[in-house]
C-alpha cells in the first residue's frame, strides 16, 4: 500500500481505549508495507517529552490553565517543525496519539478558557498544519472513568484525575467537533469491542489512502 504524505490523528476521552487502538493500527501498517511514522502529544521528541513530565505532574497542581494551554501548544510546534512536517514532506503517514482537538476540548472546553482563544494559541503554534483524517474514539465520561480506575489507576496522571464533570465537557466538546468537521472527524463508538472498533477506524483509513 503506497500514500503520500497523510496526517492521522487518534483522539478521545480518557479510557476511550487510544493507545489499544493504536497498536493494532500501527500492526496494521507495518503489513502492509506502508511507510510511516508513530508518534505522540504532548511528546514525540526530546524537548516535547519533557514537557509532557511537566504538564503530567501530579505534584504540579497549581498549573493555572493558560499555563497549561500555552505549554501544550509549545510542545505541538516543537514536535510539528522536528518531526511530523519531515515526515510528511518524505512521504509518510504520519499516526498521532492527539493534536489539536485535545487542547481544544481539555483546556479550551474542560478548563474553560475558551474554545476559541485554545485555536487562536494552537493557529500560532501549527500555522496551516492540520490532520487530514482524525479518529474520534467516544466513550461516556463514566465509561472512560472507570476504565482508567481499573486498568492503570497505578498511573493515573494530573488530567486523568480531574473529577467525572471535566471528563463530561471534554466529551461534549469532542462531539461538537465531530458534528462541525464531518470530512475529517470519524467517529466512532469505542464502547464495543477492540476488534471491532479498530476494524471501523482502518476501513476509515485505507479510504483515505492513494
């Protein structure tokens, strides 16, 4: 299978069951011998990384939320300029475990700075730079909530810790995305089974392919 330079993003909820999917995704391209790159936000590189440790404290409480927004948005431009952009331009798909819609929904939404005032931050960061395809896992807040209690409450960071009421508007605002970018946005009910769900996003996928 052979594509020119694609942007994917994964994005949703906490628990939505990203990083399963990814697995399966990225199993996927390797067989059929497409050319790509993994990658995730925030991180991805070196400094991007170390970012993430600072954003993902959870002795860092008193973050104020434009701090928080300013620092994501910091770590996206880094990440773009030293590893997405290079990809594309060779050619490659690129597959991100979250962009922009994050901080739109998080920090923007969630947070409650502004939906707006997050993408007028993440236009300056990512100029004209945008997925071609993103991958909407959605869950219920409970949902998410619970599977994140169960299965890595060992590793429960800063943002997985937020009560079910910011988990409830970080979804809501997901959905909003959905419905407002249908031609990028594909959603898809993570609530069923893994197979199933990753089946749904690789026919999106391949659709997408040259």
């Amino acid at each position: 299978m052979k594509t020119t330079g694609l942007f994917i993003t994964l994005e949703g909820p906490d628990g939505a069951g990203k990083t399963s999917v990814l697995e399966i995704l990225a199993r996927r391209f390797e067989e059929s011998g497409t050319d790509f790159l993994r990658t995730r936000e925030p991180g991805g590189i070196r400094i991007s990384e170390k970012i993430r440790e600072i954003i993902l404290d959870n002795d860092h409480t008193e973050m104020e939320a434009r701090t928080e927004a300013l620092l994501y948005a910091a770590a996206r431009r880094q990440h773009l300029v030293e590893k997405i952009i290079p990809a594309l331009e060779a050619g490659k798909v690129v597959l991100c475990d979250r962009f922009i819609d994050s901080s739109i929904a998080y920090q923007g939404a969630a947070r409650g700075i502004g939906t707006e005032e997050v993408r007028s931050i993440n236009r300056f960061a990512i100029g004209n730079t945008m997925p071609d395809l993103t991958i909407l896992l959605d869950v219920p807040a409970e949902v998410g909530i619970l599977r994140i209690s169960e299965g890595r409450g060992h590793e429960v960071n800063r943002l997985d810790a937020e009560g079910l009421d910011f988990h409830k508007k970080v979804r809501d605002e997901y959905l909003k995305i959905a419905e407002s970018e249908p031609e990028r946005v594909i959603l898809i009910d993570a609530t069923g089974s893994l197979t199933d769900i990753a089946e749904v996003a690789w026919d999106s996928i391949k659709s997408r392919m040259k």
